[in-house]
C-alpha cells in the first residue's frame, strides 16, 4: 500500500509539471463539449422549439388557405412568408428562392381548393343526412382530382426534416377539412331542425377534439424528466470521450519511462511493478472521475451561459461517482495497456487515439445507437464507450439510481480488469524495460 | 563459498540475431572484489549484466549470486544487488530528492532512512546542491552520479555497474572512481564493465576480458600486462586478444 501511495505521490509531482497534459485532460475536452453542443443544439432540439421560414404561394384565396395560414401561424413553429417586397409570392418565385438555397420550405395551394373542399363536405355531409333521413341537401359536383396542397423543399433537406413538416402541415389541412365538414353538418342539421342548440359549430368541434393526446413523465416519482437534448446528450457523451483521451497520455507516458530508463529502474526494485501500475491506475482513475466533474459543471453553470440548456444531473447526481470511477478505470487501464504493449510512441499514440474514435463511433458518442443498424447496435455492447454513455444516461435521462447502473459498472470493471491484468502478464516476462 | 558471482557456460542467442550475444561464458567474481569486465562493443557484457539481475533468461548454463539462482531466485538477489545501468534510470521531469525519496520508498524503505542515506551520498558525490533540480536539467556527469546514488539507496552487497562513466567529465569521473574505491573498502563487491581501460586498471583488483560471448583471459590487471608478451599498459592486453579490427 506505501509502494501504491508513494506512486500516486510521484504521478501527482509529474502530473502538475506536465502542463501540455493537463491541457490535452482539461481544456481540450471542455472547449470539446461546448462546442459540440453549440454545433449540435439545432438538430437536437424538437421541432416544436424550432421556427421555420416558410414560403406560402395562395393562389386559392379562399377559407381553406387562410386556416392553413392561421393554424401555421398558431403552432409557432412556423414563420409564414407570403409576400415577398409586398408582391404576393408566385408559384415561380418560390421555386426560385427555394433553388436558391434562401428557404427550406414552401407550399403552394392551388385556385379552388377551399372550393374542392367545401364540395368534399358537403358529399359528406349529404351522405350523412341521407343516412339520419334528415331530407335537406348541399350542392355537389364532380370531384377534382388536381386539387391538391403542393410541397416544395430545398434540396439539400434532410429526408427527417421533409417528414416532420409533412406530418405537420398535414395535421393543418386535416384540421382545416375536419373543421369544414363540422360547418357542412351544422348546415345541414339547421336546414332540418330549427332548433340548433345542440348541433352548433362549437360543441360538433368539441366532438372532434374528445379524444386529445398529451405527453406524461415515464416515472412515477413525480420528478422533472429531462428530454434528449444537446447539452444532456454531448456534455456526458463528450466528457466520456475525453476520459477514454487519457489513453494518449498515458501510453506516451509508460513508453516514454521506458525509453528514459525509469521503468528498468522500477523493474530492479523487488515486487514494486504491481504497486506502481496499480498507483499509476489509481491516480489516473482520480485524475478522470476530477474531469468528468469538471465537465458536468461546465455543463450546469456555463452552458445557460451560452444560451444552451443546463445540464441535469437526474435523480441521484451522487450515483455519477461510481460510475466515473468505472468509466475511469477502464480508460486507463486501456491506456496502460496501450503502452505496455506497443514499443515506441508512434505505433501507441495514433492506435491509442483512432482506437478511441472508433469506440466512441461504435458506442453511440457521435450518433445515438438508436439510429444504427442492428447489426451496429450488436457491436457497439463491445464498446466500453457505450456501457459509458449508456449508463451515465440512465441517471441523467432516466433518472436511475445506482441499481440501475450496476451492470454498467461491472462491464467497464471487468473491460479494465482485463486489459490490467493483460498488462501485468505482458510486463512480468523478463526485460519487459529493457529498450 | 567464496564467490559473489559465480557464471557457467551461460549461453544466450537473441530472436534474429545471427551471432550468440553469450557462447559458453564462465567467470566468477569473488567477495569482496571489484571485478572488471571488459570486451569491445557486442562483446557480451550488458547481456551478462541483464541475465545476473533477472531482467533475461540464459538460454543455457548458470547464474548465481551468492549462491542463488539468476533466473529463479529474482528478488532475493535484487534485493541484494544494486544496477546501475547504462540508461539514466531515473524519472527526468522530478528532482533527484524526489527520485530517491520515491524509489527508497519502493524499496519498502523508511523516509527517514531514506533521507539519511540520500543526504550521504548526495553529499559524497558533489550533488547536495542540486538535489532540489529536476534531473533532466542535470549535466551528463551529474545524471551519472544521481543514477549511481538511486542504486546504492537499500545498501546492496553487490553492485553492478555497467559503464557508469561513459560520457562524463574528467572531475565527474574521479569523484565516481574515488567513490567506488571507497565503497569497495566498505566490504562490498563491485562488477563493473567500461570501455576505459585506464579506469579499469585503476580501480579493479581483477579483469576478464570477453569477446563474442566467449572468456578469452581474466587476471590482476599488473598480472595480465606482465604476462603478455610486448604489453605495458591494459588497453595493449586488450587489443592482443580481441584484435584492432571495429566492431558495430
């Protein structure tokens, strides 16, 4: 234990003198994490936090186009450009603008589609007073089949974001029919009945909107749950990176004490190898769990600092203290490894650190595993980047407790373990220091 | 038993090597004794040091140190015996106090005693007054000195030094030379390899001169100089039997 404790003593004296280090430990990584969730926060927030620009050619002038502007306006989401230089917008000048790359999305609403509309209705409509025997009847005739909302995006969207704005509009439109219909019974139903207390426009919208949705917390503890977000996600993902990172410093390290000649020295001193890796594992493991805070802090105080949210800890903030540890361990064990096994600084430093990129590629840092393949999904359980990841958002996001990580922490123990004990095994064979 | 070191037929060829680095080598060392072992570049005689401090295994033959086995009996003989190896074995970013207090304490040694016997020998060897600088900054010399002092911190019986003044100063290398001969007295052995044959003629009460992993011829250094025909100093012995042509 003295043997482990003067080691940590030592690391500690080297540690602070090596100001290159502790930049590469601390500074990279936080300048890392506040930068990816700046990159990052615009797709990751949901759409209902975001405004679009959107360009809106009514050739229709008619009922159906001013809801569809209205509920586009009500749902904020959407900015509703219909005039450009006071001029209404052409079905011509919004291709162009969108060809040009100066708005995402437009929509033209063709001449007599509200006309197309109410004829739809009052089909509707006159179907169901034929049914109900109620004798009256709307004017019909023939239907259009031309009469359709056209959507035009900007090239270079994405297939998700073409999606979302045409689920979204085609809520608008279905809510516009819908409304149209209801007006189309009620016009019927007073043309029958004289009385029409009980069938007014109002309570035949109530009918439709009976049945609403409304999003609930998963838990049941009456807490705050904290959806997906940039900071929630790129702080701890980040952070975790920058921990696995320390595998460059501390290969180049142990490669470095052998060139030098101190670990032939360590070798020569009687039963003092295992003491010191072990001090050397300890210290650097501290060395991560003091990171990870720092990072979370950046995440809590400095992100609302830049407009971003701030980060959330969850339920059991003080479960994040084990689960650093492990995360920790298993990064420098893995760095032990790398330079115990390597020879020279040029073969570990550049496997040390693409070594890191793939993991963190496998294990979801870059893009949530959700979105991998299942193939993918299966490979990226090898990655102690994703039991990492997954873990620390089991607290934050889940809102866990420590039970709830203990299958975390186990695998990234044992992943450390393993790559340790790999490393004792390849030091003990003799002349392992010498160069 | 009367040897220190005691060395049969050892024998060890490396992966990839054309050559042996040891073919056979038998020497022994007495107690009390500083031996020289000398022999051109690829002679053999870092990996005759490596293989009595357990740091290789022989391919074949014999090792022992005071009685010990080399390949078996590991940290009983590092325990007793002190390396100075050829590198500077010492953490360059820490001051040579630090160095000494930190390996002393892996010795399983008490930081007082640690103090105790780093003050002497800092003293002894001219680097009390740098003992607080970092050791990369230290002079050729100076690094010598602070690795010599790093081996001797738990006291061993033996010490083995494998060309400890190799690009020192004269001033350096005197103090390192007077200091050995004194540690000699002390009653300790002394297995010590250079290619300054003055130094080794000076210091050691016997020489064995090795060459392609082979003994060639061992002897007081007076004893070899007399007994070789047209021979008067050490360095004439040595190119009489290993030849004038450069060794890689």
């Amino acid at each position: 234990m003295r043997k482990t404790l003067a080691t940590i003593i030592k690391e500690w004296i080297l540690f602070r003198r090596d100001l290159a280090g502790l930049l590469l430990l601390f500074i990279m990584p936080a300048i890392l994490i506040i930068v990816m969730a700046l990159v990052q926060d615009a797709p990751f927030r949901d759409y209902q936090e975001l405004r679009f620009d959107l360009l809106l050619a009514d050739n229709d002038h008619g009922s159906l186009a001013g809801q569809i502007k209205d509920g586009l306006k009500q749902s904020k989401n959407f900015h509703v450009i219909d005039s450009i230089d006071g001029q209404p917008l052409s079905d011509q000048k919004l291709k162009t603008l969108l060809m040009q790359g100066k708005y995402k999305v437009g929509i033209v609403i063709p001449k007599g589609a509200t006309a197309e509309v109410v004829n739809s209705a009052n089909t509707i409509a006159n179907n169901l007073s034929k049914k109900l025997g109620l004798g009256s009847t709307l004017p019909v005739r023939e239907h259009r089949n031309d009469a359709y909302i056209r959507m035009y995006f900007d090239p270079v969207s994405k297939p998700t974001f073409r999606t979302s704005i045409n689920y979204a509009l085609d809520k608008y439109i279905t809510y516009a029919c819908s409304n149209e219909l209801v007006k189309r019974v009620s016009k019927l139903s007073r043309m029958s009945n004289e009385d029409s207390s009980t069938t007014d426009d109002e309570s035949m919208a109530k009918v439709f909107d009976g049945v609403g949705l409304k999003e609930e917390a998963l838990n049941d503890k009456g807490a705050y749950t904290h959806h997906m977000n940039s900071v929630q996600h790129n702080v701890p993902a980040w952070a975790i990176f920058g921990i696995f990172f320390i595998v460059v410093p501390i290969g180049g390290h142990i490669i470095r004490e052998r060139e030098e000649g101190s670990a032939l020295r360590i070798e020569l001193i009687p039963r003092a190898h295992i003491s010191v890796a072990l001090g050397k594992i300890l210290f650097y493991t501290m060395v991560c769990v003091v990171q990870f805070a720092v990072m979370c802090s950046i995440g809590i105080w400095v992100m609302p600092l830049i407009q971003l949210p701030a980060l959330h800890l969850g339920l059991h903030p003080m479960a994040l203290i084990p689960m650093a540890f492990a995360i920790g361990f298993a990064a420098t064990s893995y760095g032990y490894f790398v330079g115990t096994i390597f020879k020279t600084t040029n073969q570990a430093l550049p496997f040390g650190a693409i070594s890191i990129v793939i993991f963190s590629a496998m294990g979801g840092i870059w893009v949530p595993i959700e979105l991998l393949s299942p193939a993918m999904q299966k490979v990226a359980l090898l990655s102690p980047l994703h039991w990492a990841l997954d873990g620390v958002h089991e607290l934050i996001l889940r809102n866990g407790s420590f039970a709830d990580i203990v299958q975390h922490i186990v695998f990234l123990l044992c992943f450390g373990t393993c790559l340790w004990l790999v490393s004792i095994y390849k030091y003990n064979k003799r002349g392992h220091s010498i160069q | 038993m009367p040897f220190a070191i005691e060395i049969d037929g050892l024998h060890k060829q490396y992966k990839g090597a054309w050559n042996p680095a040891l073919d056979g080598l038998s020497l022994s060392v007495k107690k009390n004794q500083v031996m020289g072992l000398l022999g051109p570049n690829g002679a053999g005689k870092t990996t005759c040091i490596n293989i009595l401090c357990g740091l290789v295994d022989a391919d074949s033959g014999s090792a022992r140190i005071y009685d010990m086995d080399c390949s078996r009996d590991t940290l009983a003989i590092r325990r007793m015996t002190g390396v100075v190896p050829q590198q500077i074995a010492l953490f360059y970013n820490m001051s040579a106090w630090e160095n000494f207090m930190y390996i002393g304490r892996l010795y399983g040694l008490q930081d007082n005693i640690v103090k105790e016997r780093a003050q002497n020998l800092l003293e002894r060897l001219g680097l009390e007054k740098h003992a607080d600088k970092r050791v990369g900054r230290y002079s050729g010399g100076m690094k010598r000195r602070a690795n010599i002092i790093a081996s001797l911190l738990h006291e061993p019986q033996l010490l083995v030094l494998d060309e400890p003044t190799a690009g020192v100063d004269v001033q350096s290398r005197a103090m390192i030379m007077s200091f050995l001969d004194e540690y000699h007295k002390r009653g300790n052995t002394i297995l010590y390899t250079s290619h300054l044959l003055e130094e080794a003629e000076q210091l050691c009460d016997e020489v064995v001169i090795i060459d392609e992993g082979k003994f060639i011829v061992n002897g007081s250094p007076k004893e070899l100089v007399a007994q070789t025909a047209g021979c008067s100093r050490l360095e004439d012995v040595f190119l009489h039997y290993t030849g004038h042509s450069v060794r890689d």
